[in-house]
C-alpha cells in the first residue's frame, strides 16, 4: 500500500497478473519460465493471475492464500465482517504507518451504522468500501471476483501451503475445485497446525516437527518447475497433513480421505439445552420421536461474542470459550459422553439445523469445540448461514416468521485426533461479534441501518427435524 496509485483490492488482479509475468519473462537472465508466491492477498493474486493464464507463467506457490471474497474476506459466508477494518487501516500505509496499537476498534466495531465503521476508526474510505456495502448478494460484481468459479482456467501446476487454523481458508477450496476438474494441473496441498501468520498464534504445543520452512518448500518446487531438476515433487503424493494430537505429518492421496466414514452426531435435549446450564447432548442415534425444541432470545444490542484481536489479523483461533459460553443465555449447547476411545477427524465438516425465528431474517451459528476434562473448551470451526441466503447466496429471501426451515452450514474442515476422556461439543447461537457483523433481525439493510429487534430463536432436533453435525471420522489404524 505504499507505492503510488490509488489501493482498489477488487480491480485489475487479472490484469496486473499477466502484465507482471511477462514483464518478468523478459528481464536480463529470465529463462522464461516465471513462478508466482504469495502470503495472504498476494496469494490470491497469485491465483488471479494462473486465471489469466499468461504465456510465461509455469508455476504458482501461495501460502494461506484468502478464499473467494463473498466466502472470507469482505464477506464470510456472505456475512459482513466489521473485523476487516483493522485490515484497512493496516493498508492505508501512507496514512497510519501501519500503526494499529492506538486504533479504537471497539467502538468501531459496535457502532451502527456498519458502514460508518472505517471512518470511525480513523481508517480511509475506499472506494471499494462502498462498493462491498451496494453489492449485498451474489451478484456480476462478486461472480467476476470468485477463483472458484473460473479455476478451470488454471493450467499451472499449484503448490497450496495453509495450516489448519488458517482463516483464509483457500487453500483446500481450491485443491478441491481443481481436483474436480476433468483435466486438472498436478498440484500439492500442504496443510500444517498453524494459523494465517503461523502456529505461533494456535494455542497448544505440537512439537518441532510441526514448523515446516514455506521457502523450502516453494524453492524445491520451483526448482523443477522453472529449473528443471529432476527432485521427485512431480511423484509424490499430492497432500501432506499435519494431524493434530498425534503431531506427525501424514501423506495422503486425496481430499477428502477415500477411507472417511462421515458420521452424524444429532443433537439432543429435554428442552433444557440453553444457557450456563444447558444439558444438551450430542450423539449418533437419531432422534426417534418427539423431542422438545430448545428456545433463546438473540438481542443484537448485546451479541454473542466471538473472541478475537483483530489487530492481530487472526479471525480463527483454537481459543478457550468455556467462560464465554459459561456467561450466556442467548445459545445452546450439546455435548457428547466423554470418548471412549481417541477420535482422529480430518476433512470436511457440515452442519444441518432445522430451525424458526419471529424475525423476518437472522443469523444462526455452528461452533464445534474439543472439550477437555478440566472444563477447556478450544474452537475447532464454527459455520454461519444468514436467513435470508438459505435458497443460495443469489437469492435472498426473507422468512415468514415462526416457520421451520432447514439450513446447511459449511464448518469448513479439521485434521485433528480427539484424546479418550475429552468429549465435542456443538454451540448454536445467532451471533459471534464481532467477527460476523450482526443480523439486525428486521429484514432491512444490515450495514446501513441503526435499528434492530431481538429475536425469538427455536431449534428443532425431534424425529422430522434431526438437527446434526456431520463429521468426517477417520478409523484409527
């Protein structure tokens, strides 16, 4: 952000790409064949180039590089994240140093109307600000921004390196949609424990084995790639995993794993699952009859909290919530027996909740937590689904209130072994401020209005609405 021009994150990424590439193809000593790295948004751009596929690119190696904008970064699941203005004043080099130690992110944060947020702050008002305010849905605007939508264009091959608590979150998108493709470039998928600015952000120790060398990894590439040596990267398995809780490093041949049994874990309660005393349960039989449905009230005046520095510019760390949830009346909570036996879950994760509100829109979350004996309750991954997107991310529409509807939830993945003694847990809750921006509850304009209602939250988990999560369970060798 500090060279001349005008910072527009959501412009010319194609353009710039293919012009850097063959600028490069031409300098004194190229041999013409050109690699792309990046850390982040320089690793998307890495990815918006491979799209533009310049004659002179042979290669890309992004590091955490950030996922679609409407599934991150403005948006999460085409919810708005105040979390991104720390981010703009991080940017705004010129004017800020990129000094955020005196930034008044609170009162940004909880201010209405969203779209005051930045000023507020003290951060510039881009342009491309407003622009994510007008386009609230899946419109042209975000289609002509997505990677996934057009990786079919790629024909480079792709060394993806992310760690499991990064919240980028592009790097097993990605392998997947190319994997998919009929006729796919050779690529490798790294993932380690690490967070988007590395594992010294994730709490718990995970051994030296688990610091890998990013630039080793992008050299040796390159060196067959550009260079031509013959080291072996092009025949070997595609994926490297580091499995958490077993601490090593495991070669894999697809995403996700052929031996993965999904498992569906439902939850369960006398109606009594809300709050510091809730006595939810969370199991793998289905629900059989009549259960009854479990109710709070979600008061956007006084939100769900999510805990996170966004100064720090991590959204999705393993940190403790047992206080958090221990304080709170607006959310539900399901928990297994203690296991038996270790479980290893490694790959994709989904929540399906059944669910009516009073509102004619709202918010509902998924959090899945490891639970230790002593009371800890570390994250793993949560999931979002706004209302109003329920029929797709195109097609906002709002609720006829107090009717049951059915919502699916990306929770992303994990790659993780759950110690015998410890239990999981599921939180549902309809906000985690301020990394999700909050659901006004009115059906109105989130990001420009000020006024908001509370809501009447029910979920279902009885016979005909079996609320669950579904995990991607790895049988223990």
């Amino acid at each position: 952000g500090g060279s001349d021009g005008i910072l527009d994150m959501n412009a010319m990424q194609e353009e710039d790409g293919y012009d850097a590439v063959e600028w490069a193809a031409a300098l004194p000593g190229s041999n013409g064949k050109v690699g792309l790295v990046g850390r982040s948004n320089p690793g998307l751009y890495a990815w918006y180039a491979a799209i533009a596929d310049p004659p002179h690119l042979t290669s890309i190696a992004p590091v955490v590089a950030t996922a679609d904008p409407l599934r991150l970064v403005p948006y999460i699941d085409m919810v708005f994240s105040p979390t991104i203005v720390p981010w703009l004043c991080y940017t705004a080099v010129r004017e800020t140093l990129s000094d955020m130690s005196d930034l008044d992110v609170e009162s940004a944060f909880n201010h209405l109307p969203v779209i005051e947020a930045a000023e507020l702050a003290g951060c510039p008002r881009r342009q491309f600000w407003d622009d994510w305010f007008d386009h609230q849905y899946l419109d042209d605007y975000w289609r002509a921004l997505s990677i996934e939508a057009r990786l079919d264009r790629v024909k480079v091959p792709v060394l993806g390196i992310a760690g499991w608590y990064d919240d980028a979150r592009g790097n097993i998108r990605n392998f997947v949609g190319l994997d998919t493709l009929s006729d796919p470039p050779f690529q490798r998928m790294v993932m380690d424990p690490g967070a988007h600015k590395g594992i010294d952000y994730v709490n718990g120790d995970f051994g030296p084995q688990a610091r890998i060398d990013h630039r080793a990894l992008q050299l040796r590439w390159f060196d067959h790639y550009l260079k031509g040596l013959d080291n072996g990267v092009d025949s070997e398995p595609p994926i490297d995993l580091f499995i958490m809780g077993d601490n090593e490093w495991r070669q894999e041949k697809e995403w996700p794993l052929a031996r993965t049994e999904f498992t569906n874990f439902y939850l369960h309660s006398d109606g009594n699952a809300r709050g510091p005393a809730g006595e939810g349960t969370l199991n793998t039989t289905a629900p059989t009859g009549d259960e009854p449905s479990d109710s709070y009230v979600y008061d956007p005046g006084d939100p769900t909290p999510y805990l996170v520095d966004a100064r720090e510019l991590e959204l999705g760390l393993n940190e403790d919530y047992s206080e958090v949830h221990a304080a709170r009346s607006d959310l539900l909570a399901f928990t297994t027996e203690p296991l038996a036996e270790e479980m290893e879950i490694t790959g994709p994760m989904t929540a399906t909740l059944y669910a009516a509100t009073d509102a004619r829109d709202t918010d509902w979350y998924v959090m899945l937590l490891n639970v230790y004996p002593d009371g800890t309750a570390e994250r793993i991954q949560e999931g979002v689904a706004r209302a109003r997107f329920r029929n797709g991310f195109d097609r906002p529409t709002l609720l006829d209130p107090d009717t049951v509807y059915q919502y699916d939830m990306d929770l992303w993945f994990a790659g993780m072994v759950i110690p015998a003694g410890n239990r999981l847990r599921v939180v549902v809750s309809s906000a985690l401020f301020p990394t999700y921006d909050r659901n006004l509850n009115t059906g109105g304009d989130n990001e420009r209005d000020t006024a908001f209602v509370a809501a009447h939250q029910r979920v279902l988990h009885d016979a005909a609405h079996p609320s669950h999560v579904t995990l991607p369970v790895i049988p223990r060798r």
